[in-house]
C-alpha cells in the first residue's frame, strides 16, 4: 500500500518504521530536514521537506494515488487540516492524530465531514491499557478481545511459583480455562509453546482466558493483588488526566502530583474529585507526606524518562503497590528490562499498533475474516490477533486438527455467541466466530494467512 505520514516526529517516526517494515511504500513528509534525513538513512521510506498542509507538498509526496494520508503532527488544528486537504486530492483513507481532550467529543460530529477514516489519541489510548491493569493488578500487561469476553494477561513466573518447573500440559490440575500462549525467557528468545514446553522461574508468560478464568488461574499459582482503592499518579499531562478520569469513573481514590501550577488548576477544574497537589514528583519527602507507602498503586507519567524510572524504581523497593511507568524512548527498552519497573509502557507503540491493525484489515478487506484487534505481545516480538469470520471460507466446518497451520503459531480462542472455546483438535471454525491468533511471524493481514501447506499440531 502507498501510505503518506505528514510529521516526522515522535509518532510519525514509529509508523514509519513499523509500516515500512511490514513492506508498505511509506513516504514522510515533514517542515524539516534533519529528522527526514535520520529516517531516509535509517528506513526504507522517501522523504519530502516541506509543510504537510500545502496542497503543492501533498501533490509532490503522491497524495493523489495514496492509500493512506496519516497525519501526526504535534498540532491537533494542523492535523484535521492536513486530512481534509489530502481527503479533497484523492487520498482513499485518512488517520489524524488529535490529543486535545476538548476535540474528542466534537470529532465524532464531524468525523465524516472531514472525510477521517480514524482519530488517534496516543495519550487516550495509553490510559486505557494502565487502567486495565490497575482493574486486575496482578498482571503486568493486558489486552481484550471479543468485546471484553477474552483476555491476554501477561505475568512473571518466580522461583516459589508454582508454575516454575511444571510442563504446560500439566496445567489441567490447576482446574482453570486458561492457555499459555506465548513465553518469554531471558532477552530475546519468545516461544509459542507447545504442550511438552517446560516453564521456568524469570519467564514472562502470557494466558488467553474469560476474565473470571483468568481471576482464578492466578488465585491459584498465589499472585492475586488485593483491589486497588488509592493511586497516585506522578504527572498530571494529558495521560495522567485520562487515566484519573477513569479511575474515578471506576470508584478509586485518585491523587495527582504535578509540579506545573497552571496544570494543577486545570485539573482541579476537570477533576474535582481528585486530589490536586502541586509539587516535585521527585521530592522524597513531598512523596512520603503525602502518603506514598500506603498506596496501592503508583503511576509515573512525567514527561522525562529517567524520573520515572528512578520513582518507579524507589516504589518499587520501598512500597507493596502496583507499579506503572511510562516510557517515551524506544531506545531505552532494553535498559528498562533489565530494571524492575512493574508494568512498562510506551504510548508511542500503542498508537502504532492501532493504525498497523487498521492498515491490515484494509488489505484483507475482501477476505473471509475481518481483523477486530491486533495487540503486541513479548516486547513486540509475537503477535495476538483477532478474526471474525464473516463469511463461509475453505477451514469453515473442518476440525483442527485436519487444517495445515503455520509453524510459530497457536489458536488461542474461539468465541462463538458468547461462550469461549479453548481450540482443541475436533473444534471448527464456524461462521460468525471470534477466533484469536497467537504468532511470531510479522504481517498476518487475515485469517486465510494462518493457514499453510503442512499439518502443525493444535494446542
């Protein structure tokens, strides 16, 4: 697909790589030339140096014969603009990334006006998976699938679990209906288990499972958190603001530390049922004052990257509370897992995952399966993904265990009229089922794609 990405900043520069990896023809445009030169040299993507809201600069990039105008700027206003110009020149699909909280309610209004296929809310977005998380602390990482019927959960396996050691066929006597559907051990090596897969103490796992299941499960290996009532959350931007939202909404006790007064009465105004305090984030005697060895969890969101991990890193080691941290650099993840952070995130990534799910589902468009989800798990390096079979296809009707799969991949899941099915050999895909693909292979725009020339056994 020919996909256009106006700024070359933050966002942009992520897109950029994830698209052209996934070999899409990816041109950036951007007012300057340093960062574009960073990127012609890095990636397999062409740069245009000039203003993205120029109709003439559109027109040189090959707006006209685009698939997709994606247009990430810094400026929400910009944006739209953006959009709306490449919309009237032709391009078949646009994405603008729109932060400010007061336009998200109005977008839906004008949303088809402007011609926008997608909005995305890098910050919005983020929020949402942190307070997942801080619904069902005992996970690092978690992501849904089938309305909220279906869970990936993500958590550690330790030395006194007693996961460590067992083989993943054992796990029947733990009398839950779960499925380990990817492992992590050490820095690079991910692995799409199989039932003779042993696990070990330091790997990361990750269960497909209902929520109910899922609670459960993790009663029995002992690594339930009681609920979380009181969170503090250092730094009050725009993802602090969008998490407290919801905490609140979700009944919880919410206090904000942020060192910039003008902010801090804004989110007064927002958040009257916050508490508001004005401060340095860093300061280990304003943290304790305000009781921070007695929350139940604590989010680091400030907008430097080292502060968060040194608060995260003393919460961590002086508190029992679940602990987030915001990450912004990429470069830093492997520093960051080597460091105990509690549940890392990197906003930057989440909205990549977004739009990478949107461009595939345009190109299996015309497939038997439409993709519903698409979330990175192991750092990135395996994929989940979720199918609805929408119309009558070749592996409709047939057992498991006759269809050829590729290696390197598992079904984790079949929703059917809202009763979960753990895949064994004699199970069918039908029509009108949510089916959930678990796999380290790159790409996979449809369902027809799980499927090759050679019989895989099904877990």
């Amino acid at each position: 697909m020919k996909i256009i990405i106006i700024g070359d900043g933050k966002i942009g520069s992520v897109l950029a790589e994830q698209l052209s990896r996934e070999k899409h023809e990816v041109t950036l445009i951007d007012r300057s030339g340093d960062p574009l030169s960073q990127s012609n040299n890095e990636l397999d993507v062409m740069v245009v140096e000039g203003d993205g809201a120029s109709h003439e600069v559109q027109k040189e990039a090959g707006v006209e014969q685009a698939d997709m105008v994606i247009a990430s700027t810094g400026a929400d206003e910009l944006n739209l603009l953006c959009c709306l110009i490449a919309k009237k020149l032709g391009a078949r699909h646009t994405i603008a990334r729109v932060r400010n909280p007061k336009y998200v309610g109005e977008l839906t209004l004008i949303k088809d006006d402007l011609g926008l296929s997608m909005a995305i809310n890098p910050e919005a977005e983020c929020a949402v998976e942190m307070a997942r998380v801080l619904r069902f602390p005992s996970a690092i990482k978690i992501d849904t699938f089938a309305k909220g019927q279906v869970e990936i959960l993500k958590l550690s396996v330790t030395e006194d679990s007693p996961l460590n050691g067992i083989a993943l066929m054992e796990l029947g006597k733990f009398k839950s209906k779960v499925l380990i559907c990817a492992v992590e051990r050490g820095k690079r090596d991910v692995f799409i288990p199989t039932g003779e897969f042993r696990l070990q103490a330091g790997d990361r796992i990750s269960i497909v499972a209902s929520p109910t299941e899922a609670q459960r499960f993790f009663r029995q290996v002992g690594v339930t958190k009681s609920r979380v009532r009181q969170t503090m959350i250092i730094g009050g931007g725009r993802i602090g603001y969008y998490l407290a939202r919801q905490l609140l909404a979700a009944g919880m006790d919410v206090k904000i530390i942020e060192s910039d007064l003008a902010q801090c009465e804004l989110l007064s105004q927002l958040l009257p049922e916050a508490t508001v305090i004005h401060g340095d984030g860093t300061n280990q005697k304003l943290l304790l004052e305000e009781g921070f060895e007695h929350m139940d969890a604590i989010v680091a969101l400030t907008g430097i990257d080292e502060e968060n991990i040194i608060i995260s890193l003393y919460a961590r080691r002086t508190t029992k509370a679940k602990v987030i941290t915001k990450i912004n650099r990429d470069s830093y993840e492997e520093i960051v897992g080597n460091l105990d952070l509690g549940s890392v995130f990197y906003p930057r990534r989440i909205c990549a995952d977004n739009v990478v799910r949107y461009v595939r589902a345009m190109q299996a468009s015309n497939a038997y399966a439409s993709m519903e989800t698409l979330c990175k798990l192991a750092s990135g390096k395996a994929e989940a993904l979720e199918f609805r079979v929408t119309k009558g296809a070749s592996y409709c009707g047939i057992p498991l265990q006759e269809l050829s799969l590729r290696d390197n991949l598992l079904i984790g899941c079949i929703s059917r009229n809202g009763h979960l099915i753990t895949p064994r050999g004699g199970d069918t895909i039908e029509v009108g089922d949510s089916v959930i693909v678990v796999t380290t292979h790159g790409g996979i725009a449809s369902l027809d794609d799980v499927f090759s020339g050679k019989k895989q056994p099904v877990a």
